[in-house]
C-alpha cells in the first residue's frame, strides 16, 4: 500500500534523476515536477485517493505528473522511474554531491573517461584525467578533489546525511506502525543519537507477529534489493542505496533492543562494564541478575537505566563522553526540549524569494503551536534574487503591525536575516538596521575564504548592534558543501561580549552550528537559540531536529533564548 510519503520520495527521486537526464536542474521537464511536487505536498486531504482526473485538476500538476502518481498508488512502482534508475545507478547519482560537479560535468565525465563511482572518479583525479574535460583544468580537478577528501564520501566508509536517511527511515515506520500486531517502532542507531551522517538505518520493532513486519519491509516500494530476511530481522536496501535493517522483539524486551541498537557501541561498552560491576549482565534482551539469570529490566530503557542507577540518557548523548559519568552523579544538564521551545526567531514568508508561504499563514501556523513570540526575518535586500527592497521591507512592517491585532498571545517581530558579505558588511544602511526589533546575520556566499577572513567577516557583523543572532554559522550542507573554514574560538568569545546568540537551525540538510560546536558554546556561556528557518507551513516541524542537535551539544534549557517565558525574552532583546 503506497501512502503520500512514498508519493513525496517517488517525486523526489524523479526530480533528481531527471536533472541529470536533462543536464539541468531547470529544464521545463524538471521545474513542473518540482511545481507538482509542492501541489502534492501542500495538498490537504488524501492524495492517494484522488483518480487521475482529480489529480490533473490540481494547480501545477500535469497529466503527465498524475498518471506517474497513479501508477505508484496502483502498482507500488513507476516504470519511467525505474528506467531512469536503471540507466543512472545511486553510486553514479551520488557524485552529483560534490560542489563543483553539475549533471553536464558528471555525464561528460561518465561519456569520455567512463566515471560510474567515486572510485573511476579518484582513480581519473590521480590519473589528471579529469582536467583535459572541456571546461575543466587543474584546478577544477583540484578543487573536486579536495572536496571529495572534505565530504568524507570515499568508498566502503560511505556515510549518507542524516536527513536523507530519516527520510526513508520515518517512510518505511509509517508503514509499519500501520500493521495490527506492531504495537511499538523506534528507529535506533546513529539516526537516533542524530549523528550528522550514517552508515545505515537501524529500525526496532515491537510485534506479536515478526513475520508480517518482515513481509512489510521486503515489500516495501522502496526496497530496491533484499540482503537478507529471516524470521525476525530484515535487511534490505533502498533505491538511493541506503541499507535498512529492521530487528522485530517481544513488546516485553522493546527497551532492551532499542537501548542495545541505539548504540553508541562505546556507550554500550561503558554500560555493560557498570552491569558487570554489579553483578548483573546486560544484552539486547535485558539485564540480567548474573547469577539467578532473573530478567531485573528489559521492557523500557527507563527501567534499565534506573536499575543501573543511573538518571535517563536522552540518545542524543550515548557517545561515552561523560554522560554516563553525569547521570551517575545526577549531574546531567537539564536538556532543553522540544516542548520547551516558545518561539521561533528565523522564519520567512512568501515575501522573501525562497519563501513559500504567505505571511497570514506562516504567522497562523506558528500561533497554533502556541508560540509566545516570532520573528519574521526575510531575507535582507544584499541577497541576489531573494532580498527584499528596503521599500518592501517597510511595507512589510505594516503588514506585520495590521497582523498582530489578531494574536494577542504571540509578539511578533519585524526582523531581517541580514546577509553577511564578505567583508562582515550587512544590508541596508545602520539606521534602518537599528528599527529592527530582531536581526539574525549568516553567510551565503564567499565559502572559500581563508580561515582568517572567515573569522574577521563574522567578528565584524556579531558587532554590529542590530545583530542579536548568527544564523548556521559554517553554511554548510550535510554531505554537499563543507562548511566555511573559521577559528571557532575567536567566533565564541566575540559572541559572548557582544551577547549574541548561535543558532541551531533545524534543516536537516544543515544542523548548523554542529553539536560539536553547541557542545563548545554551552562550556562558554555563549547563548543559544534553535529555529526552523521556515520557508513554508510545513517546514515548522523541523525544530525537533535543531532540538536534538542541541541535545547532542549538551545544550541545557536555560542557555537557549528562545525556551524563554515571552516577558524575559523581550527584556533581553531590549536591553
Ligand atoms: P553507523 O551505522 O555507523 O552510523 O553507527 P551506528 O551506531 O548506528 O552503528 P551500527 O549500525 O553498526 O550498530 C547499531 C548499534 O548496535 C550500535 O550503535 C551499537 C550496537 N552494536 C552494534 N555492534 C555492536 C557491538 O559489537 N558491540 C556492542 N556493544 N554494540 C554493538
Ligand atoms: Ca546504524
Ligand atoms: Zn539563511
């Protein structure tokens, strides 16, 4: 049974086969499924029980579109799609990763030096074969190369972003959850502990009837190959070449498995040694009393945590760099949490130029999650194609004013996300900047500057007074474009004199700052604020992923600005 997550995933690889088929990421073909793929995304009923005529008379979808779209529902599959998978294989795909190397690139270089993977790839680079492409020399050749070594993408160590793994992982749990004996699923491993990038999806499910779990899972739309499938496990791989392995227990043992799952191995390693200290024996099925072989905990982590002595650890810490050292003393952080969140203070409508929304709803959405304050920062007029005009700027202010009439329990914020030249200089002139109510500042271009540049760029906008945040600090994409080089120190101790916050921004293609930078700003003192980034309605949903990477940087509640009651947030901002 296809549902409308499948739909999105057909859509989505669709769209990044066709690219490369067409060579351009704008050709006619590409831009109306992309068109169509909002159309699906935005709709609010049923899509899967809409008939091909339904589907036609939709805004932005074409026939072509809808009968992809029926076919799927109909047959689990698209024969076009499988066409272009066949001709363009997930290893080749993958390459389009790397900056520097667009669909012409990748195809010239599969047609003339026959590059299918990043192996043919390194070997091309160390034969300097890559240079004699047109439109290619030996510093594109560099360049690439480089970036290859940046992304850590090289063979058997291949790692897929954390994004493009929860993707298919919460695809296939909607499916599970949906079956009758499933009464309990939990995605573990390095996804769960919301490492950046992960060498597979590890899935636990709790079933009294294992072999209807694993039936799912090998039948799934996007299962590509099946490694392995016994009574009780499943290992399959996916089209975008993203190993699923799937374990199914008793509800009674759940805890223990996904405890065990989760990982990491070294905290595992750590917890079973404590176990071992106290006479119990710790494994996937439960702990253990070693000498009557008495099961003491195993139905829930809490349960087994609280027999080892030790306070709950939230998965986003299970990396044995103290905490487990922290919960034994009681003296673990109290983590900020999703329902701690009172605001989001990076947010954009329609008005920008990626904004897909309009103002009325993206402020409507936010005021039904019960939010006490929002800024609207659209993006600043220096950014080519998206900017606002300091006109519209000023025209959008009383937009916001004629709004907040109606939502006394929100304070809204006529804010800007300035953009941050390469020399540190903002958008507009100071006066203006200083009638914002709330500025975030980040990078968008110049990522290859020197580390010193990097760092005076950013020093000299944290010092501007109408800068209050740094929005995803390094600019990053996960496993696409490493980040700006910069002396994060320097960085942290400019924050922390002028009193300006480092954001979490919760796009799962950028959790950036990094935990291991939020890990450095909580040492610091340095103030914290998780956002969305919103561009449209649905986006709002993203800030459990900021959340859990300030979790896995140890961030606790009081540090992060925006878990703030309104009157104290607002006291900040005004002072
Ligand atoms: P990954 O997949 O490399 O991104 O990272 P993980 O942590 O998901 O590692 P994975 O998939 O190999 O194993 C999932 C969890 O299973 C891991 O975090 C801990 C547990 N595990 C796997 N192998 C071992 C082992 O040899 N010893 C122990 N104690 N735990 C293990
Ligand atoms: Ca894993
Ligand atoms: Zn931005």
């Amino acid at each position: 049974m296809v549902n409308s997550r499948d739909l999105l995933a057909m859509m989505d690889d669709l769209i990044q086969l066709t690219i490369i088929d067409e060579e351009s990421p704008q050709s006619f073909k590409v831009r109306a499924y992309e068109k169509a793929k909002i159309a699906l995304e935005t709709y609010p009923g049923d899509i899967t029980s809409l008939s091909l005529s339904e589907l036609s008379k939709l805004n932005n979808v074409g026939r072509a579109t809808a009968s992809k779209v029926r076919e799927m529902i109909q047959t689990g599959t698209v024969a076009s799609l499988d066409e272009l998978r066949l001709k363009y294989p997930p290893d080749f795909v993958e390459l389009s990763r790397i900056p520097g190397v667009g669909p012409k690139t990748l195809k010239l270089m599969r047609r003339e030096l026959g590059i299918e993977n990043l192996d043919t790839l390194k070997s091309a680079i160390d034969a300097q074969q890559l240079r004699t492409l047109p439109r290619m020399g030996a510093a594109s050749e560099a360049k690439i190369a480089k970036a290859i070594d940046r992304l850590g993408l090289v063979g058997k160590h291949h790692r897929t972003p954390v994004g493009e793994a929860l993707t298919a992982a919460h695809n296939l749990v909607e499916q599970l959850e949906a079956i009758d004996s499933v009464s309990k699923v939990e995605i573990c491993g390095s996804i769960r502990r919301m490492a950046e990038t992960v060498s597979d999806v590890d899935i636990t499910v709790a079933s009294s009837d294992p072999g209807e779990v694993i039936s799912a899972v090998v039948n799934h739309p996007n299962t590509a190959e099946v490694i392995g499938a016994g009574t009780t496990k499943a290992s399959i791989v996916t089209h975008r070449n993203l190993q699923i392995d799937v374990r199914v227990v008793d509800s009674h043992q759940f805890g223990a498995a996904t405890l065990y799952f989760t990982g990491s191995k070294a905290h595992n390693v750590a917890l079973r040694q404590r176990a071992i200290d106290s006479g119990l024996h710790l494994n996937e099925y439960g702990l253990i009393d070693a000498k009557t072989s008495q099961v003491i905990a195993s139905e829930t982590e809490h349960s087994i945590y609280s027999a080892l002595g030790l306070d709950f650890i939230e998965a986003p810490l299970r990396e044995a760099t103290g905490e487990i050292e922290a919960a034994s003393g009681g003296s673990l952080p109290q983590l900020v949490q999703l329902s701690d969140i009172r605001g989001d203070l990076h947010y954009h409508s329609d008005r920008s130029g990626d904004g897909r929304s309009t103002l009325a709803d993206m402020i409507s959405h936010a005021a039904s999650r019960n939010y006490e304050y929002l800024a609207i920062t659209e993006h600043g007029e220096n950014l080519g194609g998206t900017g606002v005009s300091q006109a519209d700027m000023a025209d959008h202010r009383l937009m916001i004013d004629t709004i907040q009439s109606q939502y006394p329990d929100m304070t809204l914020l006529f804010g800007c996300e300035l953009n941050i030249g390469p020399d540190g200089e903002l958008d507009y002139d100071a006066e203006f900047r200083s009638e914002l109510d709330y500025a975030v500042a980040s990078v968008h271009s110049h990522f290859d500057l020197p580390a010193q540049d990097q760092t005076a760029r950013l020093i000299r906008a944290i010092s501007d007074p109408s800068v209050r945040s740094i929005g995803h600090l390094t600019g990053r994409y996960i496993g696409r474009r490493p980040g700006i080089d910069l002396d994060i120190d320097a960085v942290l101790t400019a924050m922390l004199e002028a009193d300006v916050a480092l954001e979490v921004n919760s796009s799962l293609s950028r959790l950036d700052a990094s935990s291991d930078v939020v890990r450095l700003a909580v040492g610091r003192g340095v103030k914290l604020v998780i956002n969305s980034d919103s561009h449209h309605i649905s986006h709002l949903d993203r800030m459990i992923h900021g959340v859990r990477t300030a979790q896995r940087g140890w961030a606790p509640r009081d540090q992060v600005i925006n878990t703030w009651p309104r009157s104290r947030f607002l006291e900040w901002l005004n002072t």
